[in-house]
C-alpha cells in the first residue's frame, strides 16, 4: 500500500488551464493572436500574403508619420529605453511634465497625468476616487478596464442601460440620496462606434451631484475641434469632472491620460495605486504621443480624410445591406448575430486580403456577434474599392 505523503495532490489551476473550453476553441479556430509579418500604414503582411488592415485603432495614420518616427528614434537616443522606475520614486522626467501639460491645454485642463497604459489611466480614473459607500452609475458597455476599477473601489454600482437617459435617471431615483456618486461613461464605444448621449446624460449628473468619469480613448482624435474629443464636440468641456482615454489610438502610441482639474489629479498622484506603483512611460513613446499632438493641430487634412474615407465605408457597407448597429463614427461594427455567422463571414474577408476582428459573446452582446472594423485616414481609395470587393465576397458566403 503506497504511503500517503507520497501520493501528490494534483494541480487544480493546472488542470482547469488544460481543459478550458474556450481556449481549446480558439486554439482551434485560431481567430485571434495572429501575428503580421510586416506593416506600413494600412498595408500589412500575414502569412506571407499583402493584405488591408480593417481593425487599427490608428484613426488618423500618425503611426506612419515621419515626424512621428524620428520624435520617437530621436528620444530613445536621448533617453535611452525606459526610466525603469515609477514617477513618484526614480521614473518621473521632464518629458512627462511636458507632455501633460500640452494634453491639459489641448483639452481645456488644468492637469493631466500619463501612465504606461491606457487600461491603467481609466481604471485609476475610478478606482482612486470611489470607495465604500458610493454609488457608481455605469453605462453597461463600458469598457473592461473601467469593470476592473469599479470592481477594485468596493463602492455599489448601478448599471444602466446603453446610452439611455431614461435608465440613467429610474436608476438614480433609487439610490440612496445621501451616497457620494459617480457617473461612468464613454465618449464613443468602440465596439458600438456609438456617440454617448452626453448632454442629457450630464445634464442628469449635474443635478445629482455625480462625479463624472468620461473614457474618450475612442473620441480623442475623431470628434470636436481638432479631435478634442467628445466634450468638445458637444461643447461640456466645463461639465464633465474627468476625461481618461489611450494614446495607442490617434496619438500613434502607447499609454494612457487622466485629464482634470489640479486638486482631482493631485488626489490620484497620492491615492491611485495603477500610478504610484507602475513603471513610467517610455521616452520614445511619451515623444511619440507629444508629437502626434502637434500634427494633428497643425495637418488638419488627416483629420478631413478620417471623415471623408467614415463616409464612404459606412455607404458601401449599407448598401450591401449589412447591419452597421448605428455607428456614428469610424469604429464600425458589423453585426452577424451569431458566432455561426461571424466566423465564416470573418474568415472570408480574410481569404480576400482584408484583415478584421471577430467579437463574439460574451464580448458582446448576445445576439450582437460581429466583425469589428475600423477606418483610418491612410485607407486609400483603392484600397476601399479592395474592402468592398472583399465584403460583397463575404456578405454572399453567409448567405
């Protein structure tokens, strides 16, 4: 008979990691991870083939653009890779300062603070601030790294239903009326590319006395003056409390802002464990981000070619009389309303060179099971007549 203590108790985490299900089936569809070869602006290499991207977050093609690139060699040169430190310790350096101030003036703050992610810019943006004890109203499509900082606050949270006021004020009709609340929205969803009702959500924060978290990652470089973003674009730069956001999309980099007042940023510097504890942004992409600021103030042609190339994506799109669930802006999804649909439809636009993302519940919505696409100003118009082609191909493989 085999002695106890020799017999080791199997790994439970290790099984439950080997038998996901849902791992296997990405394994085995292979829809995500799939890593290009090769890129210049919207042209990439996968698998050996030239195809179109269809699904950067790159709106306004600075990715691609010289000045972009040599701010970003020139800093490396300066600064070397990376502080390897956090700001409040050994990691802060001028280029940081430098950098929030231009994105406070740019958005009508007073401060602003960066991190080395978006994800950790938005969750820090409700994390620091809520607390047991308070209410937050969530738009139910927020973004995961907003969950992540409501989950981490242990205040209560109401959610309510997509951009809808009316739910919005049922909800906080019912709260306790004395509880300290926040608002959480964003300025365009970006599985959606639906613009938040802002106004008339605001104008029912104002009269709670919420404090306002706006993510606008998604609205930063499309909407408002000069891609101010979604406050601007409504004019209520003086209503909402915080904007957060990424500079991976329109600013052609990586990492993250909060933009507020200076006693709200100050709070966070103390408070925000995703600030004092994670490593500062890198030279390179900190002068990347500053520079694509710069040149979406002085070319605004990038800006009017987002716009124009939006417009006539979305036509074609309706009239092959795909589902587009209202998108107002270049994030657009195409809803095939089950995975049963989407994947063939996503691996047809592959087969014909255009490179998308499937997003399949619980991502999404059940029953909203899509292709997620998105425009750039460097789409060229031969590439769009390519990305008709390739979605007349896929729209007839789905029947």
């Amino acid at each position: 008979m085999a002695l106890s203590f020799l017999n080791k108790p199997k790994k439970a985490i290790l099984n439950r990691c080997r038998e996901d299900h849902a791992t296997k089936m990405r394994l085995r569809y292979a829809p995500y991870y799939l890593a290009m070869e090769e890129q210049h602006g919207t042209s990439i290499r996968l698998d050996g083939r030239d195809m179109i991207m269809l699904s950067s977050n790159d709106y306004l093609g600075l990715s691609f653009h010289p000045k972009v690139i040599e701010a970003g060699r020139a800093a490396l040169l300066k600064w070397g890779t990376s502080t390897t430190g956090a700001r409040p310790s050994n990691g802060s350096r001028s280029y940081h300062i430098e950098l929030e101030e231009k994105l406070a003036a740019f958005l009508g703050r007073e401060a602003c603070h960066v991190h080395a992610a978006g994800y950790l810019s938005c969750m820090s943006s409700i994390a620091a601030f809520a607390q047991k004890g308070d209410v937050i109203f969530a738009d139910k499509n927020i973004h995961s790294c907003l969950w992540d900082g409501i989950r981490l606050s242990h205040a209560a949270v109401e959610r309510f239903s997509h951009n809808n006021p009316d739910d919005l004020r049922a909800a906080v009709a019912a709260a306790p009326r004395e509880a300290p609340k926040h608002l959480v929205v964003e300025g365009v969803y970006s599985m959606e590319g639906h613009i938040c009702r802002l106004p008339e959500l605001m104008q029912i924060a104002e009269q709670q006395g919420c404090f306002s978290v706006l993510d606008d990652a998604h609205g930063f470089g499309v909407l408002g003056h000069q891609g101010r973003g979604t406050t601007d674009h409504f004019g209520l730069n003086d209503k909402v409390d915080l904007i957060c956001g990424s500079l991976s999309k329109s600013l052609a980099s990586t990492g993250g802002y909060v933009a507020a007042s200076r006693d709200v940023i100050e709070y966070l510097r103390t408070n925000s464990k995703q600030t004092i504890f994670s490593a500062a942004l890198s030279p390179s992409q900190a002068a990347v981000a500053m520079t694509a600021l710069e040149v979406m103030q002085t070319e605004p042609e990038h800006h009017e070619r987002l716009w124009s190339n939006t417009r006539k994506y979305r036509a074609m799109l309706k009239g092959l009389g795909l589902d587009t669930w209202d998108s107002e802006t270049p994030a657009v999804p195409i809803v095939l309303g089950s995975k049963e649909r989407a994947y063939p439809f996503w691996k047809a636009l592959l087969e014909k060179g255009v490179f998308t993302v499937m997003s399949i519940a619980p991502a999404v919505p059940p029953g909203k099971d899509l292709v997620r696409t998105a425009i750039s100003a460097m789409h060229t118009d031969e590439q769009l007549e390519k990305i008709a082609e390739a979605m007349a191909y896929a729209a007839k493989k789905i029947g």
